[in-house]
C-alpha cells in the first residue's frame, strides 16, 4: 500500500484538474479527481483522503456548501481543505474560510505556489494530530473561553466551537501568550513556518473568522493597530 498522501481534487475544468494532478504527482503525492461534490462525497466514502483542494464554484454543491458536508462528517471533519477560487474579493474568501476552509488560493495561480500551501497544510496537519496524542496536555481557560491542546477542542462557556486547523493553531498561540502582541508575519511563520507563501492580510481574513466563530467572547482578540494582534490578559 501507497504511503504518499491522497489527495481529492475536487474540480469541473479538466485543463485545471489536469495541471493540479500533475503538479501533486510531480511533487510525490497521489491524485484522485472528482468532476462534481456529489462525485467527492461518494469518493470520501470509499477511500481516505489527507487533503482536499476545492473548487468554489462547481457544478450541483457548491465549493461552500461542499466544504459545510466534510466538516459535518465525522470521518472527514479534520481533513484540510484549500479552496480554489477565482473570486479575490474579501467577502468570497471569508466565506469559505467561515464555512471550512483552512486556505484558499485566487486563480489564475502558480502551481508552486499551490502545492507549497498542500505540503505545509498536510505537514501542519500531521503536527497537530500528534499533540492530541500527547499525554498530560493540560487545557487553557480565559475569558470564558477553554482550550484543550491536547484533544484540539475549543470551548465557549463550555459549548464546542468548530474550528479549521489553521484557526485553532491561531488561537493557541495567542492565548498561550495573552498579553504579548503577535504581528501578521509573526503568526503566519510561527503557525505555517517560515517557507508559507501568504500575505500578511490572509492573517485578517482568519482573525475574522476565528471573532465570529467565537461569538460573545471574540472580543477578547484584540486588534493592536500598526502592529497586528494580541489576547487580553
């Protein structure tokens, strides 16, 4: 059996599909395409799959309501999603980043670019997947807010959140350092690592996210303006 990562490209133009397959088989990964989301949900039942990498806009399910069904499984509720879209205004990409998405990546892209962002989603995946299996991870408790490192699990007023792997690694950082001030570029190399290909400003898109998500106690994040961002204390 194949020790590569699988990964399910879910994408209608077969120019596109060909050239994310290939560049992901160049890179030593395996491919599967899906034409439609209804072809990507039968797939996820019949195979596993470490990474997805979305089109939003796709024929039947869109690439949003596609990302809300995996994260609604339980089999396939952790597997990163990078979306595809060629939609670069802010509200597009905050909407897949609020329905699932732990990246996104405009078209027309570099397919560099692309399979950098797969490698550290899949390598950043694999880290947090081993610290839930550390033992002894004791939880965090601010503000009516409680994390539990080591289970990955975030609550508000004992209620469970859902969270993208990006968004908790975001918030644990902070609130393992409540008080200290993180900027954008701080954030990104220390959740992604210094090789991440991303603007300072995705870093927003995220922390708007992660506010909303977080509902009455989002405030707690608090912008430092000319700097970046920090929790309260």
């Amino acid at each position: 059996m194949s020790t590569k990562p699988n990964i399910l490209v879910i994408e209608d133009d077969a120019d596109i599909q060909q050239l994310v397959s290939y560049n992901l088989i160049k890179a030593g990964l395996n491919a599967t395409c899906a034409d439609s989301g209804e072809e990507a949900l039968a797939k996820l039942d019949e195979e596993q799959f470490d990474g997805i990498i979305l089109d939003l806009m796709l024929p039947g399910k869109d690439g949003l309501e596609m990302c809300r069904c995996i994260r609604q499984r339980e089999s396939t509720a952790t597997i990163p999603i990078i979306m595809l879209t060629a939609k670069s205004e802010e509200d597009d990409i905050v909407a897949g980043l609020e329905s699932g998405a732990d990246d996104y990546v405009t078209k027309p892209f570099s397919p560099k670019v692309l399979i950098a962002r797969v490698q550290v989603a899949l390598r950043h995946h694999a880290e947090q997947s081993s610290r839930s299996q550390e033992p002894g991870s004791e939880a965090i408790t601010l503000h009516g807010l409680q994390i539990h490192p080591g289970r990955y699990e975030a609550l508000v007023h004992d209620k469970p959140i859902q969270l993208t792997s990006t968004e908790f690694a975001i918030l644990l950082l902070l609130v393992e350092r409540a008080g200290w001030v993180f900027t954008r570029q701080q954030i990104i190399d220390r959740i992604r690592g210094y090789d991440f290909l991303i603007t300072p400003r995705a870093v927003d898109v995220q922390i708007f996210g992660l506010r909303k998500k977080l509902g009455e106690v989002g405030h707690i994040i608090e912008t430092v303006r000319g700097i970046g961002y920090r929790i309260k204390e």
